[in-house]
C-alpha cells in the first residue's frame, strides 16, 4: 500500500512511484491511494490561472486524475480520495464527477478526507439515491 497525493514535493511524489513500479513490473501487486483538490500545480509559475488546478469541481478533478495517471504511469487508481471538502462544489458535481472515472474503469476505490461527517454522509446519499459510487473510506 502506496499513499500519496497530485501535489505532494511539487508532484516528484507521484512521478518516482511510477517509476519505481514500472522498473519492477509490479503495478497489480501494489495498492496506490492518491488524493487531489489541493493545487497541484502550485510551484509551476508558468502558470498563471490556477484556478482550474485546485478545488473539487469537474475540470479540477479530471486534469488532477489525468495528471496523476501519466506521472503514476498507470491505467487506474486503486483509490482516490477528496482531500478536503471546498465549500465551493456542490455535492452533485463532486459525486457525478467521481462516479465517471469509477465507471470509465480510472479509479477502482473513492476515500474522503478531512471533511465534515454530515457533507460525507449527504454525499454518499445522494450517491445511493441517483446510482453513483459512493465514497467508501
């Protein structure tokens, strides 16, 4: 089991356990929990609009798990987990978006973090109630 997420040492995180599987051929013998919403592209100054790079909305969430698939150098993400809750998604966006890369076969697993119970407990519900993958760690 592999822990990381899109921004951690400015993204060298995600890029060196690519690798490092790659070179050992064992991505199905490994479990990697990856996590996005925090800026991943915070030390790229050549970018100027951040805005589509941080946050839980729909164009955040896809460039983050695209991003973490090249650098990871895999085809899926055994669990991928919303690091913290914006204020700015709403529920529905966030649980369409993620159910999406769930049923395009990107993520296996949806973890939650450092979010209230009750937005947790909304969102898997709407989840339940409209046929979406709820979060299940």
């Amino acid at each position: 089991f592999i822990d990381t997420a899109n921004n951690y040492q400015n993204e060298s995180s995600e890029e060196f356990i690519g690798e490092w599987m790659e070179k050992r051929g064992n991505r199905d013998q490994m479990v990697i929990a990856t996590e996005f919403t925090t800026n991943f592209k915070a030390g790229d100054n050549s970018i100027k609009q951040r805005v589509n790079y941080t946050g839980n909305n729909a164009k955040s969430l896809h460039l983050s798990v695209e991003a973490s698939l090249k650098k990871l150098r895999t085809d899926y993400i055994d669990i991928l987990y919303l690091h913290w809750w914006d204020y700015d998604t709403s529920v529905e966006e966030v649980m369409d978006s993620l159910h999406h890369l769930v049923a395009s076969g990107k993520v296996v697993y949806l973890g939650i973090s450092d979010t209230p119970a009750w937005i947790v407990a909304q969102a898997n519900q709407y989840a339940r109630d409209h046929g979406k993958t709820p979060f299940v760690i």
